[in-house]
C-alpha cells in the first residue's frame, strides 16, 4: 500500500465530538479507531466516523495543517467538513471498500502513528 500522507477529521456523529489526525496510512489508520485499538481521546469518546480528510504530498504540509486545523474555531471545522460532507456521512466505507476488496488484508500493516 503506498503511503499518502493525509489530514483527517473523526466525529462521534452529527455535530458530536470531533479529534483531528494526520498519519500517511489513513485506512490503516481509521481502522484502528473504528476497532478501538488506540487508548485515549477516540476511544474514550467514541469518536471513529471519518467525516473529512484531506491528501498531501509532504508530511511536513499534512503536519503544518493538522497544526493549523486543530487551532480553528469548532464552527470553523464544522464549516470544512460540511463544504464536503453536508450530512456528516461517514466515508470510512467508500474509503476502505476498493482496498479492503483487493486483497489488502490487515490495513494496518503500514501504518505509522499518527503526529
């Protein structure tokens, strides 16, 4: 699986509590909150419905606005994730479908903590 560093945004649901991520394996990654393998913050909180990510080339750029996201306002945040996501769908199935489908297995295999 070929790494892409991504910003990413988790809500417990419509309007609920939201936790803002950056790693290079998003699958991977959405997958270990949804299964709940990560103490913490999305454990605690039940926060593991992908309502918004964003791709960069650069980890540096993805890190830089992870940084810059977390400092927004939460109607800010709230405002990007319904410019793309108006229902707070959750993307995971859509994102995961064509991997999970290929053969790909445990999409945790190349996953790196998130920053």
């Amino acid at each position: 699986m070929e790494k892409q560093p991504r910003v990413y945004i988790l809500a417990s649901g419509l309007n609920g509590t939201l936790y803002i991520g950056v790693t290079s394996n998003l699958i991977g990654r959405v997958y270990q909150h949804r299964q709940k393998l990560i103490a913490g913050f999305t454990k605690r909180y039940g926060i593991d419905k992908l309502v918004w990510y964003e791709v960069h080339e650069q980890m540096e750029s993805a890190i830089l606005r992870e940084k810059q996201l977390k400092n927004w306002s939460r109607t800010a945040k709230k405002r990007l994730i319904e410019m793309q996501n108006p229902l707070w769908q959750d993307l995971w199935p859509e994102l995961a479908s064509p991997s999970m489908a290929s053969g790909f297995g445990n999409p945790c295999r190349n996953d790196e903590s998130a920053h």
